[in-house]
C-alpha cells in the first residue's frame, strides 16, 4: 500500500459525504412522498468492478447490497467498452440483482479523461412503475410482466445527452408521468453532483491514490469482518421461519437457514428454502443476500461505516427456483417480506453462535398497504396514490426491550406525516398509536406494534395489501414469547367488518371505509417469569401492558399501586 | 453575559469608547443567578462603573439546553387528540441513520413518558374546519391525571392546529383556569407550520425547559435589583437576536440553539466593521467546531434541528458542528483507520497534556507537539502544558498502531482535521451553492487561528480574519445582537390558485403581531426592519427555499411573478436545475421583524510599544512541512498597523496561537484584528 493512513481516512470521509448527500439532496428535490416525506430511496458509490466503496449512512441495506450485482449486470448487458464520459445508465431488472420493478437504479460511471474509475448509483423505490394497479404493488401479481415496465440495462443519457426514446418509453407506462419526471430529474441530479465531487478528489489526489484507497477501504473493512467472525465458534447453525403464503394461496413458504462458520469464513445456505411461489413472494439471490449481510454485518461490525468488505466474508447459497432465487418470470413484488424473514431466519440460526449479540424478531415485514383512487372533485379531482407501511417493531434484546412503533432490519423507509398525508391524499385519520399487549412477553419485552387507521373519503378507491406475519407470530429468543400478529381490518367493530388476508389484491373500498393496518408486535427474550417487577409496573402505568397481560404473563396484579 | 454550563462570561462594554471588560466565573451548581450577580458586582466595582449606569444587559444561557440534554427540566404532560398520543415516540418511524446498524442502541426516551400522554378527542380536518368538538369528559379527565401527578407544564399540540387553533386555545383556557400554576404552551402559539411530528417536539422542549427558565429569569431580576440594576433585561435567542423575557417566556425553545450564535453575531458585527461582510465562521472550542455562512453580515438561517434525536423547529443560525475540537479525541481503529471525535475528553480530565489524568491523545497533545502552542503560555501561563505526557500518549494511541514516527503521525492527523473541518465547511458552503473562495474565514475560539491558515489553503479561500479577543467573542456579540422576532404562517397553497388578497391579509396579520412585540420592546419606527419570505417550492416537492419579497405592492403589482422568477434562481443554484413550467407552492409566510440597537463604537487600536519583530523563534511542524524548523514568534498585542509578518511564523496571544503558513503575510488593521492575506499575493486591506 502506498497510500498513506492519514490520506485514506480524509478519501474514506470525503467518499461517504458524497454517497450521503446524494441522497439529502434527491430527498430535496423529488416530487414522492415515498422519497420526500419517507425517504424509501438510497446512494452508493462503487469502483469500477461495481463493489460499494462508500454507502449513504442513511441508506437502506436492502437497497445498497443489491445494487453491486444489478449494477455488474448492466455493465455485462451494456458493455464495459461502450460507457462514456456523460453516459448514465438504468435498469430495475430484478433477475440481475436487483428487488421489485419499482426499485429503479440510476448509474453515472465516472471518468478522469478517458478512464472509467466509479460509478454514482442511486436506487429509488419508484410511486408507481406500471402493471396491474397503481402502486404497482399487487400480491396477485404472477408474473415479473404483470408488475409494471422492466426496464432492462439500458443508457438514459448518452455523453451528456438524454435519450428521448427511452425517456418516452418508460414515462409512457407509468401512472404518474410528472412524478416519475420530477423524481428521475432528481436521482440523476444527484449522481452530477457526485460526478463533479469525485472529479475533484480524483484531480486534487491522483487517480492513482484515489483507486488505491478505494482498495484499501474494501480491503480494511473485510479484515474488521474476518476478525470478529473469526471469534463466533465454529460449527453449523440452523433455523427456519415461514411466510403467511404468496397471494395465491395461503400454504406456508419457508425459508430455511444453515450456517457454516469455519475461522474467519462464513457459509449461509438457505438452499432448503421452499420452492418459487406462484404469486409475488419471491426474490433474488442478491435481495436475499442482501438480509443476511445485514444480520451478520449489524452483530459483527455495527460500529464501521459498510462497504464491499463487510459483506466478503460471508457467502449466501441460494437454488434457482426457489423463493430466494426466483426465475423469470416469477414475481418479485413482496421481495421486502421475503428478505425480512430471510433476516429473522438468519438471526435465529446466529443466536447459536453469537450468544447475547442477536436479538429477537422484529415485526417482520414491510406492512405494505397501498391506497388508490380518485380525489372527490372539491378537493380538486385528480387521481391519487399512496403507500402506507403499517409494519414496525423491534424484537427484545438481551439487556433492553425492543422499541415500539419503529422500523427495523433492512429497510428504513418512515411515515407521511397525518396532516401532509391527509392534505395530499383523501384520508382522514382516527388513529395512530402504539397498541399494547402486541410485544411478546420476556425478561425483556418485545416492542410494540402500532395502529394506523383511516377513512378513505374517495370514489372508487383501492386497497391492496402486501404484507406478512398475519398467521404466524414473530418468534422469541431463549425463551421469551412471540409478538402478537399483525391485523388487517375493514370497518372494525362494525356490521361491514371485513378482516383481510396480509396478501390481499386490488379490492374496492365503499366511500367512507375505516382502514385499520395494525402491526405486529416483537418477540421477548428470556423468560417472562424473570422480568423485573418494576419494569412489570412501569409497563402497566404506561399502558405499554394492559391489566390482563401482567397478570397472565408476568403474574402480576392489575392494581399498578400494589 | 453568556451564562454557559461550566462557565459564565460577563462583559461590559463602555458604549462611548467601546472599551470591553471581561469577567469569568466558574457556575456555583445551587444557584445559577448569584453566580451571574456575583460576576457583574465584581466586575463593575472592578471598573469603578455604578449600577445605575449600566444601559441594557443581553443575557445569554443554555441554561434550557442543559435542562434537555441532562433531563432535569420540568415533569411534563402532553395533550393531543385521542387515538395520536404517540406522535412523539414514534417520530418519524424509520430509524435515525446511527441506529440502522447499530441493533442494540435505542432512541433516546421522549420528554413525556407515556403515562403523562394524555389523547382528548377532538378534530379540525385538512380544510382547517372543525370536525369533531372538544370533549370535555376527556379534558376533564387529563386535567385530574395532570394534577394528580403533579405536573408542571404541558404542552397541547393537535392536528391542523396551524390552521385553526380553536381546541388548542378552549384547553388552554380550561388548563390554566384549573391550574393557574401550571405552563401550558399551546403549538399553534409558537409554531403554526404543518407536519405534526416537529410542532409536537418543538412544543414538548418548550414546556420541558418553560419552569426551569422562568424561575432563572425571575431569580435573575430580583437579584439584578439587589444590584441596584434598574436597567431592562433581554434574552438572545437562536436566531442571533434578542427579545425581551416576556417574549422568550411565550416559547422558552427559542434559546435552545443559542449557546454558538452569539459567537456568529459578534463576528459578523466586528468583520463587518472592518470592510469584510462576506463570511465564514470556524469556531473550535474544547470539544466541537461550529461553522456558519455570513452574507452581506447577515448570517444564514435555518429552521429546524435535531437535540437528542428529536427535531426543534425554531428560527436559529444555520450553524453546522461536528465533533472536532482541541479534546476530541485522536485515534486509530482496528484496521488502522484514523479517526478524530466525536468522542472528547473535555476539559476535565481533557488532553493528555493538561495532566490531569487525560489518558487518550487529543487534536491539542497534536497541536503542542507540533509546536504550534507554547507549552508554558497556554490560555496565559495559567495551564502548564506536560509535552512529554502528550508525546508518551501520541506515540502509544496514534504512531505505534500505524507504525510511523511521531512526526508523521502527528503531521497527518492534522491533515485528516484539517480535511474534516473543511469537509464541514463544504456543508454550509458548496453543497448549498456557495464558493468558500469567495468568502472570508474568520477564526475564533482557542483551536480556530490554529487551524484556520491550513483550511483555507485546502478550501482555496484567500483571506482570514482573527478578531481581537477571539474568547470573548460570544459574550460581546450578544451584547451588540439586535432584536429579533420571526412570525410564521403555513399557506400550502399552489401559487396560482392564490389570490394575492389572501395574501396580503395574512400578510397583515402577521404585521400587527411584530408591531405589537417591537411596541412593547420600545423600538423606535426608524429602528425596525421588517421582511416579507415566502416559503416556496414546486408543487408536490417537500423541501421549501425562503424567497425574500419586496412588499404587498410587488405582489399586486405583478401577482408573484417577480418572487416565483427569484425562486426558479434560488432553486437552480441550490440544487444545480430548475423547471420555470412546473407549478409553485406557497408553503409558508414569513415576516423577520428586527429591531436595531445600534452599534457600539470599535477601540482603535494605537501603537503603544511598537515592537513588530518577534519576540522569539521556536521549532515548529508547520503545517504542510515534512519536517520541524526554527519559526518566528510574534506577540499579537504588540503588532501595530503597517507591519507585514511573512510567514511562517507564529502569532501568540493569551487565548491562542495564529499559524501563518509559508507563502502567506499577516498584520493588523486598525480594530486589531489580525488579517493573513493570500498565499504570494500579500494582503491589503
């Protein structure tokens, strides 16, 4: 190495102050609420081969480890020799490496002069690509075709140059054209402005110093990875975890986890997992990889920034043609759910190794809801699309409880705010809290899920749901209880209260229709019996735990005064 | 005065000669108002100044700052509308980017726990209309939960109450009948923007600090009266403004920012005396740096910031930070990564050198074994600094883990700060459509003129200012900070589909509000400044840019072309593009209401002792140099006008060093302050 230790941590800050403003300034800019409101997008710098030198630290996982592979595709499919200064390069091609046709990415390769040394990548999850429904989001989906345009590798621009064919193509085939413009302006602004900050890296240290430390950051950070895996004792660990079932049925998939840990090596196999569904619950290989490098990245190394090196250690075996390594043209649409059990799976099987660092399952799964119609012609008409994710709680740790109401595992995307979502789309909310009693019970407690209720004031409004862990609990850990499942229900309490299958397709909604999405809770960890009573207590005070739920679970009286 | 959390700092400025006395006390933790009495009773027998005679005090404190950061402010309760009391807990429910990995950490707790989180119902739609009534039962019944617990203050905050705040003001009025001991801030009272989450948070900071610094305050006056003061009190706020108790007492979260802004005013005052108005703040302290961008002397604003993870929407400085001061500490990690904060250690035990059991290396044991600081005059003689401690700590913690010597190790870690700090200057400059190059830098606090000459030779910017006093900076701009007072209004409106009447009456309203509070602050009418902002964006973006307007006489003149056009050129400089087709919003209407104080004369500096060569040479690792060297020290109070010192060379005073690079000059202007001029080009001024 002959780039130097202090030259290689100013390049390793300054590359990451690029891959995370990159996405504060498309969050800025874009016209989604899904981006501006809830961030569902994320940046990544690679080098050249297409590994990720530097990740947006606010970026999602499940986003930024797929892109290596969709990316190293693209440039397969388009040809390394013919990317030119001012190119930038698309594809939402899942088969290749990526997720779900809304995921969108946008690639600048980044030259000195003539020679290729980067790529600027932004991977957004678009409002609506196509397909069968507004949001592009239906479990019935049962095939890739139904699910919106598959963009395949294509050059959006050409040497600076916006292609008005492809352009045309793909605004032509979505729902939305002056959001998916606003928002694509928005993902290639932001690959310009990493363009011109890595020109002046590059001119300011030399190419020859920038690559070197792109190098070394990889390098580094596989050594960190290796060292504390290095420490997890050796052997294989299994575990299984299943999804509520594919939107074509309600038969149970399963993913099933076996990990080999041998010195610093790591072998996760999930080549037992059930066969490719019939409707949307499927993945790639690289979507499925990418949950397991955030289970093992987050109990092995959570303190360093992540890069290609983190993720070298471990291989993921996957089989074409099952859930985790879909064919074409299998649908890819719920991959999220899918990649969170994979997550849950992979951390149940780790807990054998790594001890008090794995935690208990969260809520698991991506509590897809999307809502569509027309606004009533006061407001002003128009037709109107929205995505609420319903899903959220934290899994108990070995010294804390879980958080309530928060996202958790590989993505991150957050809420509308009520009064922005109300005032953008026809929904009235009645509630939107914490629920009690859905954590499982533990020494320490499984976080609460929580209930986002609204009526839909429109005509001919849609609901469809993609979601998971309606069937089955989010498990424990060392014996604390599951979490409670989630709950999806029309007009609850009343004479029309319809209760909703975590898949449902495209369904009317009469005028007026309470939309209940309630989350699952997370497990607990340790047995309940060993909680401490003032925590028992607190709970209650805080209605965190009804009555009822200290007294079955933790042997307590109602009275919080006793 | 600038009451801090370790220190309290009074100044008092003769506003006929512009002669400026400090006093420094350490804080007695029982009662914070004696310390400040105690300060100013010292400090005017010390300067044979009467009571009587003192004009106005500015009065600075994080005295709410400290209460959030350390939870010890108020036992708070929390009202909202039923079925939405966990607004604040769930926040924005995607995790904070330092959480996303890190699976064991938790947010910190809010303010209110969930017991004291008390739903009524109640409902105005989007419309602003009211969809459900107030129910009393409900209210009632938070009420006895309030008394019960022996609440202090609560804070209301409903859905849409920005656009019509009727069940926030009947809770208001029921609460404070009930309970007339009780703070109660209502959100549409102190923010009426929309987004439920950052109204909600910025309210609950509000009544969490609202008893503890009512208390100080009214502690404060009694024992100013005790002084025989007479004269008006006022509070800088996070604006870089002041306004009277009574104002700040309204919403107690306008100080929370203020600890580094009154640095940023003084600043821009003192610069901006001397001919440079175009600025860039870099103020290193003990454990951050803090950088702010000044134009035209006006610094820029912002909105909203995050304390512990909860957003605060209040106007303040854009002051950006990061973790990069004289203790933060220097290390390198596993795999030989270096990295420098945010962790610090403070004053106490602080940098090895200080030798007072600091046992980690900090940027100041690097800045003392380059011989940038003078181990026996550090902060005036009275802190010896132990260079050896600081060479055992450097070799063991940073040079042998990476195999290098500790000139090497040494000479890099300063480059990876200066790198950082200049990477953090990018922020408020660059990445916001602006070019370092065309500004000033100006460096205060102990670490700034250390760092300042390396900054701008890596960011390309040709001048830098050292300002007399560089310690008592924040105290002298609080003490010269105009009043200060934004007024908000959302709209949410697409522009054309505005009517510029509409307009105008908000307009107006907003008007009688600033005229009211600069009436009771007894500003005279040729002292205030008033400025109309539209908040704009595209229809259907989120993030808004504050677009200046001229008046109500523009908008029906030209029905907002002009200030739509600014717009479409704000938006392409910011964010490099702009659509002039696409459709604006009209999110908000601002008025900046300012009432100037006038300024206090500037002593001019008289050559006393001319004694322009230096006092002394030391070794030194220049920054930049591979190698020590014999450099020339000056001392800063002997530098008169006229003289031009070349570098390098070192230039010392009690509170800090200046570097001076090779290639650069440096002098005094007739403020004394201290200018570095362009590298090869000298200075002039």
């Amino acid at each position: 190495m002959t780039v130097d230790a202090f030259s290689l941590a100013v390049l390793h800050g300054s590359l990451i102050a690029i891959a995370r403003d990159m996405k504060i300034m498309t969050m800025r800019t874009a016209y989604t609420q899904l981006w501006k409101e809830q961030g569902d997008l994320s940046c990544c710098l690679m080098n050249e081969d297409g590994e990720i030198i530097a990740q947006d630290p606010n970026g999602f996982p499940i986003h930024v480890t797929t892109m290596p592979l969709q990316l190293q595709g693209t440039i397969d499919a388009i040809g390394l020799d013919s990317l030119r200064p001012g190119d930038v390069l698309a594809t939402n091609d899942p088969f290749i490496g990526g997720t779900h046709l809304p995921d969108v990415l946008i690639a600048r390769p980044v030259f000195l002069e003539d020679e290729l040394y980067a790529f600027a990548c932004n991977r957004g999850h678009w409002a609506d690509i196509g397909g069968m429904g507004p949001g592009s989001y239906s479990p019935a989906t049962t095939d890739i075709h139904q699910e919106g345009i598959f963009i395949p590798p294509v050059k959006l621009f050409r040497a600076g140059h916006p292609d008005p064919g492809v352009f045309e193509m793909i605004m032509s085939n979505i729902r939305n054209r002056s959001t998916g413009l606003g928002d694509l302006r928005a993902q290639y602004a932001s690959c310009e402005t990493a363009q011109r900050r890595l020109h002046a890296l590059a001119s300011r240290y030399g190419l020859g110093t920038l690559r070197e430390a792109m190098t070394e950051i990889i390098t580094r950070s596989e050594w960190m990875t290796r060292a504390r895996i290095a420490e997890f004792p050796d052997g294989t660990y299994r575990a299984r975890d299943c999804l509520d079932g594919d939107g074509q049925s309600s038969r149970q998939t399963w993913i099933d986890v076996r990990i080999d840990i041998r010195g610093s090596d790591m072998v996760v196999d999930l080549t037992g997992s059930s066969e490719q569904s019939a409707g949307g619950m499927n993945c790639s290989h690289s979507a499925a990889a990418s949950a397991v490098h955030y289970a093992i990245k987050s109990i092995s190394d959570p303190e360093n920034p992540p890069n290609a090196g983190s993720y070298r250690p471990v291989i993921v075996r996957t089989r074409p043609g099952t859930l985790v390594d879909a064919r074409k043209p299998a649908s890819m649409v719920g991959f999220g759910d899918v990649c969170y059990r994979v997550l849950d799976a992979t951390m149940t099987a780790l807990a054998g190794a790594v001890g008090d660092r794995a935690i208990a399952s969260g809520s698991g799964s991506t509590g897809t809801a999307v809502i569509a119609g027309r606004r009533p012609r006061e407001d002003g008409g128009g037709s109107f699309t929205t995505l609420e994710l319903s899903s959220g709680a934290y899994g108990a740790r070995a010294v804390r409880d879980g958080m309530n109401a928060i996202r958790y595992g590989p993505g991150n995307a957050g809420h509308i705010p009520i009064e922005a979502d109300e005032m953008e789309n026809p929904l009235f909310f009645e509630a939107y809290e914490i629920v009690p009693d859905t954590g499982g019970a533990g020494r320490f407690r499984g976080g609460n899920g929580f209930v986002r209720a609204f009526r839909v004031e429109a005509d001919g409004a849609r609901l469809c749901l993609c979601a998971d862990r309606h069937e089955t609990q989010p498990p424990g850990l060392c014996g604390g209880r599951p979490g409670a499942v989630a709950r999806y229900v029309l007009d609850p309490g009343s004479e029309r209260e319809r209760v909703l299958g975590s898949k449902t397709p495209y369904l009317d909604l009469a005028p007026g229709t309470l939309v209940h999405l309630q989350s699952a809770g997370g497990g607990g960890y340790g047995n309940p019996g060993d909680r401490d009573p003032v925590r028992v207590a607190q709970d209650l005070k805080d209605g965190y735990i009804t009555g009822r739920r200290a007294r079955e679970d933790y042997g307590r009286s109602a009275d919080p005064e006793e | 005065m600038d009451v801090g959390g370790t220190f309290t700092d009074v100044v008092l400025v003769n506003n006929t000669t512009g002669d400026v006395s400090v006093s420094k006390v350490l804080n007695r933790h029982d009662d914070r108002a004696e310390t400040v009495a105690e300060a100013i009773r010292g400090l005017l027998e010390r300067m044979n100044v009467a009571a009587g005679e003192v004009g106005w005090i500015s009065h600075g404190t994080t005295i709410a700052t400290n209460a959030v950061l350390e939870r010890k402010g108020a036992k708070t309760a929390l009202i909202t509308n039923r079925n939405f009391r966990d607004i604040l807990e769930i926040g924005r429910f995607a995790r904070p980017a330092e959480l996303i990995y890190r699976i064991h950490q938790d947010k910190p707790r809010p303010l209110v726990p969930r017991r004291l989180r008390l739903g009524v119902a109640c409902r105005v739609d989007r419309r602003g209309d009211v969809h459900a009534d107030l129910d009393t039962p409900d209210l009632e019944s938070a009420i006895a939960v309030i008394a019960d617990e022996e609440v202090e203050s609560v804070a209301v905050c409903f859905l849409f109450s920005f656009l019509n705040p009727v069940h926030e003001e009947q809770v208001g009025e029921r609460l404070r009948a009930a309970l007339p001991r009780l703070e109660v801030v209502l959100s549409s009272e102190i923010l009426r923007e929309f987004r439920e989450f950052p109204r909600t948070s910025t309210t609950v900071f509000a009544a969490y600090v609202a008893p503890v610094l009512r208390t100080y305050i009214s502690a404060l006056l009694i024992r100013l009266a005790e002084c025989g003061i007479t004269c008006p009190l006022y509070v800088f706020q996070s604006s870089g403004g002041v306004a009277t108790p009574g104002i700040v007492m309204r919403n107690p979260a306008l100080t929370m920012l203020s600890g580094p802004a009154g640095a940023v005013v003084g600043a821009a005052e003192i610069c901006g005396r001397a001919g440079y108005r175009d600025l860039i703040t870099m103020d290193i302290g003990g454990t951050s740096l803090d950088t702010c961008l000044v134009r035209d002397s006006v610094a820029e604003t912002a909105t909203t910031r995050e304390i512990d993870m909860f957003p605060v929407a209040v106007p303040m400085l854009d002051i950006h930070t990061i973790g990069a001061g004289g203790g933060s500490v220097v290390r390198v990690d596993q795999v030989g990564g270096v990295r420098i904060g945010p962790e610090s250690m403070g004053a106490r035990p602080g940098p090895a050198c200080y030798g007072l059991g600091g046992d980690r290396a900090t940027l100041t044991d690097i800045n003392l074994l380059m011989g940038l600081i003078d181990p026996d005059g550090f902060a005036g003689g009275e802190v010896q600094l132990d260079r050896s401690r600081a060479e055992a700590v450097v070799r063991r913690e940073v040079a042998a883990p990476l195999d290098v010597d500790i000139s090497t190790a040494v000479a890099g870690v300063f480059r990876v700060a200066t790198s950082q700090i200049a990477e953090a200057i990018g922020t408020v400059t660059t990445e916001r459509g602006s070019d370092p190059r065309d500004y000033t830098l100006v460096a205060f606090g102990g670490g700034g003129p250390l760092h300042a000459a390396a900054v701008a030779r890596e960011l390309g910017i040709g001048r830098i200012v050292v300002p007399r006093h560089p310690g008592l900076f924040s105290a002298r701009g609080i003490a010269t900070a105009d009043f200060a007072h934004v007024y908000v209004q959302s709209v949410l409106r697409p522009v054309a589909d505005t009517h510029p009447d509409t307009v105008l009456a908000v307009m107006e309203t907003l008007l009688q509000r600033a005229v009211a509070d600069l009436d009771a602050e007894g500003i005279p009418g040729e002292s205030r400044e008033l400025s109309h902002l539209f908040d704009l964006r595209y229809v259907g973006q989120t993030t808004e840019i504050p677009v200046p307007v001229q008046g109500g006489a523009e908008l029906v003149r030209d029905g907002f072309r002009s200030v739509t056009a600014r717009f479409h050129r704000l938006h392409e400089r910011l964010y490099s593009y702009s659509v002039p087709e696409e459709p604006v919003e009209l999110v908000n209407l601002r008025l900046h209401a300012v009432g100037r104080v006038g300024t206090l004369p500037l002593p001019v500096t008289e050559s006393t002792e001319a004694g322009a060569g230096p006092v002394g040479e030391r070794a030194a690792l220049m920054p930049g140099d591979a190698a020590m060297r014999s450099v020339p020290v000056y001392q800063r109070a002997r530098l008169v006008p006229d003289v031009v010192i070349t570098g390098p060379a070192l230039v010392e005073e009690a509170s800090s060093t200046t570097v001076v690079l090779e290639g650069m000059t440096a002098g005094v202007d007739s403020f004394g302050n201290l200018i570095l001029g362009p590298d090869g080009k000298g200075w002039n001024l």
